[in-house]
C-alpha cells in the first residue's frame, strides 16, 4: 500500500467524521431525516475509506456495500453487525429521502447516529492499523 491510498482512506474517514458531527447537529435541531441522511453519509464514507486501501471504488452505493460485505463482513475482518447497520442507515436514509410520508422518531435518529459512531470507531481502528508502517503516515 502506498501513501497516496493511505492519505485517500484518512481523508474519508474525515468525511465520515463531519457526516457524525453534523447529525447530531441536525438531530439537536429536529432534523431528524437530515440527520438520518448523515448518520447514512458516515457509514458509507467508512466503507470507502477501507476500499480506498485496495484501490477499490464503485460509482453505486450498493457495490460499495455489496463489495465491502463480501470482503470485509464476511471474511470476519468486521462483526456481522456492521452488515445490519449498513442496511438500516440505507433503508432508513433512502425512506428519508424519497418517501415524503416517512418520519423518523428522535429516538431512532439517536440510534442511527450512535450505529454511525460505533463503524466509524471500528473502521477507524482497522484503517490506521494498516496504514501504521507506511512511511510517512505515522499518527
């Protein structure tokens, strides 16, 4: 792996951490559907992060989630769980989004953004332990 995938993977995982700020932002505000769509944001700036290691990218949100299953969940480098956060942030944040009937509670919001930090957490833990020996990356 060379730096340049490394710096592409901290940059995304920034992305997702701006995407956690800013719903709890919008949930504190009752934003509850735009803080969905961010919570939704975090998980799949996480998942890209990871696949930019690989040099690894799709121009759709369901091979990212489909490839970083296939790879990552199911491999056991991630817990299962990770698998049912993925589908839920997307559900909930394509109901958000597309339904004009949907509502989302505050407590599910609160949910969705606590799942967000929890994959960040472990996607954050992966990337910089592969990223740790390249030179010029040291954090």
């Amino acid at each position: 792996m060379d730096k340049r995938r490394a710096d592409l993977a901290m940059y995304r995982l920034e992305t997702a951490k701006q995407c956690i700020i800013s719903a709890g932002t919008l949930a504190g505000i009752s934003d509850y559907k735009g803080a969905a769509n961010r919570s939704y944001y975090a998980v799949f700036h996480c998942m890209r992060s990871v696949l930019a290691l690989s040099s690894v990218d799709f121009s759709k949100h369901s091979a990212v989630g489909a490839y970083f299953r296939k790879e990552y969940i199911k491999t056991g480098i991630f817990d299962v769980t990770m698998s049912d956060i993925i589908s839920e942030a997307f559900d909930i944040r394509s109901d958000s989004d597309y339904n004009d009937y949907f509502v989302i509670s505050k407590k599910e919001v609160e949910e969705q953004i606590a799942n967000a930090r929890y994959f960040y957490e472990k996607v954050e833990m992966y990337v910089l332990t592969q990223i740790k020996n390249i030179p010029g990356t040291e954090k």
